[in-house]
C-alpha cells in the first residue's frame, strides 16, 4: 500500500491514527445520519457531523503530508575589512558600531600608518553548532 511507504517517509504515526480514528467516527456518523435518513427521520445532524469531520480530517491528513515549518533565525555575520594604504596590510574584523566604508581607524601593525575601513560585507554563513 501506499499509505505505508508514506508513513515510512517520517509522517507523525500517532497522529495518523488519530486522524484515522476521527475519520471512522465521521463515517459512522454519516453511515448513522444516512440510516436515519432512510428510515424517515431526520438524520441531518449526523449527516452535517459526519461530513465536516470527514473533511476535517482528510485536511489534517493533507497538513501532515507537509514538511514541518522550520523558522531558523540565523543573524547576519558581518565582517569589515581593514586596508593599511600604504603597505597594503589587510585585517578583518567583526562589524562594529559605527563601521562605514574610509573611516579611518587604528595604525597598521606593520608601518603605524592608519589603516582604513576597505570594504564591509556580510560574511558567507557557515554550518555550525
Ligand atoms: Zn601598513
């Protein structure tokens, strides 16, 4: 059956059941409205029961079907670039507050010259943790 190589591909087993177990109250209530129905009595209320809670179901069945909404919020990594203009020594550091593109900074390490903000970009994301 198809219904097994679905519930293999990690469908919630339980809820499945319960689905299932809803969707067999609703076709006996509407088996029960149906019988009222040909008997002469009025059997509209099982009739309205049964055919919500088929519906109900077969649209909890389809929401299972879904793959589960994965909201991962995962913040920006922003790196800035520092440029020593004179020997070309390049740094790069987390953004900071107040980081812009030629604000001039801290000295070079290599000729204390000033260095300055070359570039600030968001830093490829990277799977951790
Ligand atoms: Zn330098």
């Amino acid at each position: 059956m198809s219904e097994e190589g679905a519930t293999r591909r990690g469908r919630p087993s339980f809820l499945i059941a319960i689905i299932l177990i809803a969707i067999a109250l609703s076709v006996a209530a509407f088996y029960y409205g149906v019988q009222a129905y040909l008997s002469g009595e009025d059997g509209t209320f099982f009739l309205l029961i049964g055919f919500s809670g088929i519906a109900f179901s077969a649209y909890m069945l389809m929401q299972t079907r879904k793959k589960p909404l994965r909201v991962v919020f995962k913040p920006y990594q922003i790196a800035t670039t520092l440029l020593c203009q004179k020997c070309g020594f390049k740094n790069i550091r987390e953004f900071q507050r107040g980081d812009y593109i030629f604000r001039e900074l801290d000295e070079c390490p290599k000729c204390n010259e000033q260095m300055m903000i070359a570039s600030i970009y968001r830093e490829a994301e990277e799977e951790e943790d």
